[in-house]
C-alpha cells in the first residue's frame, strides 16, 4: 500500500516538474518573437497586375526633407499623381515592381525594440513624432482599384555582409525582419517617366545652332549673343568658321538630346496649352505671365526668348526642335543643386514638322510627322524641368569647343 503512495507521489512530482519546465524552458519562449519567422508578409497580395497605386516615400537626411511620388491608374491612363497628373506609359514597370514585392517573407527575426528602429534605418519617414533626422527608412505602398492595401513596407539598411538582404518593418509594428529582396523602388520622378523625352536619335540629328544671349530688358534688347552652328553628315560633325574644335563635347551634346531625362515637369495654364497646339501663342497676360515666371519673355514682335539662350534641332526625318532654357527651378523641381552647381534649369519644348526638311535630308516624311503631332501634343501642356548637367551639356559656348 506504502508503495502505490509513494508511486503515486513520484508521478506527481515528475508531472510538476513537466509543467514547470514547459514554463522555464528557453524553447517555450521562442513562439513569442519567432512566431511569424518564415511566413510571407502579405499572404492575400497574390496578382502582380491589381495595383492600381503606388506610393514610395524616400528620405534625404543632408535635407532632412521626405520626397514623395505616387503612380497611380486615373480616367484611364497612368499619371503621376503626386505630380500635377503627369501622363507616362508606367504599367508594365508597375507589374514589375509589384511583382518583386509578392513574394517578401519574414525570413529572419531581428528585433522587437522600437529603440533599434533608427539602427536598423526602418523609422517610419513620415512619422512625426520620432525627432530623429537619421534611421529614417523608404516606405513603399501599394492599393488596389478601391484604395484597399495590398502590401506597405518601411525598408531600412541593407544587411551587413549578406548582399541581396535588407532590414525590413511593417508601418504601425515594432518587429524587424532581415528579409531576400533586391526591391528598391525609386520616389525619383526621372525613374519613372519615358527617358526618352525628345524622341531623338543622335545618329539622325544633321543640324544644331546654338544661340546664346542674355535679355537687357531696361534697354530692350539681346546682349552677349553667341551662335554656332554645328553639322553632322555620316557620323562626323562640323563647326561653322572652325576646322578644329572639341568633338567630343559635341558628342556629349548628342548623346544629352538622345537621352534627354526630365526631373520634374509643370503644368501650363490651359490657354497657353492651347496655343501652343496651334502653333502659336496668344499676348495674353496669363501666357505672359506664366511664361516670366519660368524665365521666358514673349516679345512684342511675337518673338519667344529665354533667360538662357534657346537651340534649334534639325533630324533627317524634318523635325526642328527649338528648345528655350529658362529660370533655374527654385520649386518642384526633385535634384536640389549642389556645391559648384547652378540647378535645375526650365525647358520650353516646342517641335515643327517640314517636308522640305525631311526631302533634303532624306528622311521619313510620314515618320516625322506623326512624332511631330505626338510630341507637340505632350510638349504643349507642360514646361519641363532638366539637371543642371544636361543644361550644360547641351547649352554649348564657343569657348566649350575650343581645341
């Protein structure tokens, strides 16, 4: 009877010391902070193509300023919403970019201290009562046709010494996560327009003048006026009045009109827009004064200068580009200026169609004037913005092409 009491007592103690040790022992723990280890992020987030938004908010700390772009699918076509509904030809890259957020899974627990969020550089940076300038992160939303969220992410730093990982949080969650992804989508508005603005080919440009001044509007007149002019004929390039000269920096120039990227773009007033479709432009106050204030003056012959000189594009196909750079962009313009640097620079784009030009250059008439059409329909509506690097590339003096 002694033995079956003290079996009894045995059994009760081991299953005592089972419950204890299921309290105290380190593996119970684990479910708490790796309890989501290995899952996906957003299971439901299933079809690359149900993006109808997307939101990238990035960081500049020498600024301490956000920079925002949203894409979004309005009335039909892809604009850039955050930018004054900028037409582009965005959704196959935004396919692609939904497409690299899938598949995110929580691979690895880092942290659930809200204390390493600005060590791991996953602060949220629209988040305004965090005070620190530093540890921001880029955070990146994606809705649906009914502003449901499909997926938002604050992506941090990248992992030390595992290449193709980065710290990753959820907006309003303490956890951190190392997670695979090389996904990094830009809230630059160069990355997400056609790069390709002027539709030119280098190898099709057969004439460029250049002519540089300033406008002395107390007198009323151009002062410092410079022109040149510049020839290509089978791939080789020729300076008016000069045998030798830099060609190379005329390449560079090329090579600027072939890739022409903008970093902003700015509505015209809608009369403004108007005229320009026609091929001309009203003296009314509000296209005088729209056109001042991006450093444009329209003279009283109907003549159209700008602050910084103008240049004149011929192609084989009979397209002449006249492009006029204005004021430097004080505002919502992306690329602030840097040291040694005069900003960002406003573009007037205006393009004619001639099928003399195109005869004597031997180009496709049909051709140049549907690109003609197309691009004056987009150029119309809007002054574009372009970094001080291809302002100075394309915006060649004479002293630029001495050898």
């Amino acid at each position: 009877m002694r033995e079956g009491w003290k079996t009894a007592g045995f059994a009760a103690a081991a299953l005592a010391l089972a419950v204890a040790a299921s309290v105290v022992e380190p593996e119970s723990s684990a479910p708490t902070i790796f309890s989501d280890q290995g899952e996906l992020f957003y299971p439901k987030f299933t079809d690359p193509r149900a993006p109808r938004s997307i939101e990238v908010v990035d960081y500049d700390e020498a600024t301490a300023t956000a920079r925002i772009i949203r894409v979004a699918f309005e009335k039909g076509r892809w604009v850039i919403a955050s930018h004054h509904n900028y037409p582009v030809d965005i959704g196959d890259r935004l396919v692609k970019t939904a497409a690299a957020l899938i598949d995110l899974k929580k691979d690895e627990v880092r942290s659930d201290s809200v204390q390493d969020h600005g060590q791991y550089g996953v602060i949220d940076p629209l988040d305004q009562k965090v005070a620190s300038l530093t540890g921001r992160g880029k955070r990146v939303a994606l809705k649906d046709a009914h502003g449901e969220t499909l997926a938002d992410y604050i992506f941090g730093k990248p992992v030390e010494g595992k290449p193709g990982r980065r710290y990753v949080r959820l907006p309003g969650q303490k956890r951190m996560y190392a997670v695979n992804t090389t996904a990094d989508p830009s809230a630059r508005f160069a990355d997400w327009v056609n790069a390709d603005l002027l539709r030119i080919a280098a190898a099709d440009i057969r004439k460029v003048t250049i002519n540089s001044y300033s406008i002395d509007e107390a007198a009323g007149r151009l002062a410092n006026q410079e022109t040149l002019a510049l020839t290509q004929e089978a791939g080789k390039w020729k300076l008016a009045g000069a045998e030798k000269f830099n060609e190379g920096a005329v390449r560079a120039m090329a090579v600027a009109l072939d890739g022409l990227k903008i970093v902003d773009a700015l509505p015209k007033p809608p009369s403004l827009a108007e005229d320009l479709r026609k091929g001309e432009i009203g003296l009314t106050l509000e296209a005088a004064m729209s056109l001042r204030q991006k450093g444009f003056l329209l003279a009283s012959s109907g003549r159209l200068l700008a602050n910084e000189g103008e240049m004149n594009v011929e192609t084989k196909n009979g397209l002449l580009y006249s492009l006029r750079f204005g004021e430097v962009a004080t505002s919502g313009a992306e690329v602030k200026p840097s040291a040694g640097t005069g900003g960002n620079r406003h573009l007037l784009v205006l393009v004619n169609f001639s099928e003399e030009r195109a005869a004597k250059y031997g180009g496709d008439a049909a051709s140049g004037e549907r690109l003609a059409r197309n691009l004056n329909d987009r150029c119309a509506d809007w002054y574009f913005v372009i970094s001080d690097a291809d302002f100075k590339r394309l915006r060649l003096r004479r002293s630029d092409l001495a050898k």
